[in-house]
C-alpha cells in the first residue's frame, strides 16, 4: 500500500493534461476519447450489467493462478464482493468501452475475464466485435459465461485454463486491434504475456496494461514494456499502461490525468 501511496504521489507531481501535450495522435485521443463528457447509450447497459452481479449473494470457490486480490483473501467469495471490490470501475469502464469504439477495435483480446465488468463494457461500446477472453478460475468463468448469456451477449468466447496454455492457444496466426492485460499481476508473466502477444499486432492495435502500479514488480513490467524497441507510445494513465506501434510516430512516453 506505501508503495502505491509514493507512486501516486510521483504521478501527480509528474502527470499532465492535453494541454502539454505535443503529439497531434496523443493530443486528439485525450480529447475526443480520455476527456469525452458525453454520455453514451450503453453507459445505462453496463450499470444494468454491474447491478445484476452486485445483487448475487452467492459464493464461489477462487482459484488464483496469478498474484491474486489486495482486497479479497479468502478462497470462496460472495459473487457481490468480487464485482464490488476486484471489478473494473464505472470510470474506467467506460473509458475502456470508449477506447474501443474510438479505435474501431473488431477483434480484441482479455487476458483476465474475471465476472466479464471489463469483457462487457468492449463488448457494449461495439456489438459487433470479437471477443477472446481468457479466465483461469473455472468458477468464476462460469459466472461469467451465464451472465453473457442472460444478458444476450454474443461474440464473446471465454476460454479457461492457465494463461500459459490457453494464451498460446487463442492467439494463432491472428492480429488483434487490442488487447487488454487484466490477469496474473505478476512481473515475468506480464512481460511472457506482452511478447508472446507482439507477433499479433497491427500498425495500429493498441495494448491495455491493467494496474501497472500493482507492485514494484508490476512498475519494472511496465518500464520493460514501454522502453521496447516495438513500442512507439506510451501512455502512463496510473490505473492503466497504454501503449501504441505506430510506425509513423516518434517514440514518446506520456503520463497523463483522467
């Protein structure tokens, strides 16, 4: 926790806003996508989402193949806690479902399916999307694959099993427009994870770290990722890691206020 405290404090003194920013790529997703204020038709679709999982009581087993939840700790968990306490935000939900519709993004990625918060906010901003989503918990992807169901969700295929198995697997010869890393929270798996994944990129998919202030671990994973030769940008959101390989972009790092 003092860690994460000490960095939030180093990113507030270090961040910025549109205004500081010399990227005309950078500076237009900011405005048009990071400080969008309009409220969008399925911001209500998800809160239904969210409502319906926050008002189921009942217990599943966890099973943890990464670094687990700060905030949970026991092995069975109320369905209502993990969405309450280790689901996406509102905030950032949308902003997520936003990304995803301002970068056209069909064919997408979730390493880290969880109770489907996140899975459900990409799928919302764009229908007509493919989703791969990868859970590692049996239970809790079953949770997730009912809830889809009931919610007539289409176009997501949930896979379970270890990342380490199941990455390779989904991946194949395919290219992704984006891919959000919201599983394991660990330094060497995220790292695995992200070059794995870069054989699976287009001039313009972009990539979502979540948390990448988990851990000094999780920073030093963040850090690799974004001094990559591949990467061209980077953006430091605190909650999130965002970067882009557009080849017609210099290379520069932001960290940037939302």
């Amino acid at each position: 926790m003092l860690f994460q405290i000490q960095s939030y404090i180093a990113f507030l003194i270090k961040s910025k806003n549109q205004h500081s920013v010399h990227s005309p790529f950078v500076y237009k997703l900011i405005t048009d996508c990071f400080y969008d204020k309009k409220s969008k038709e399925w911001y209500a679709d998800f809160d239904s989402y969210k409502k319906y999982l926050l008002a189921n009581k009942s217990e599943i087993e966890i099973t943890d193949f990464g670094a687990g939840s700060k905030n949970l700790k026991d092995k069975k968990r109320k369905i209502s806690d993990i969405a309450k306490k280790a689901g996406i935000s509102e905030k950032r939900a949308r902003l997520l479902g936003r990304l995803v519709g301002y970068f056209k993004c069909n064919q997408i990625l979730e390493i880290g399916t969880s109770l489907g918060l996140a899975t459900a906010s990409m799928y919302l901003a764009n229908p007509n999307a493919t989703i791969l989503t990868l859970e590692g918990c049996e239970n809790t992807a079953a949770m997730a694959k009912k809830s889809f169901v009931n919610f007539k969700y289409e176009s997501i295929d949930v896979k379970i099993g270890n990342f380490n198995t199941t990455l390779p697997e989904v991946l194949g010869n395919k290219k992704f427009d984006l891919i959000f890393f919201d599983g394991n929270h660990q330094k060497q798996a995220t790292i695995n994870y992200f070059e794995q994944c870069l054989n699976h990129i287009h001039n313009n998919s972009i990539f979502i770290f979540d948390d990448i202030y988990w851990s000094k671990g999780m920073l030093l994973a963040w850090n690799y990722i974004k001094n990559h030769p591949k990467v061209t940008v980077s953006i430091d959101t605190f909650y999130w890691g965002i970067v882009s390989f557009r080849k017609e972009q210099p290379k520069q790092h932001f960290t940037i206020r939302i």
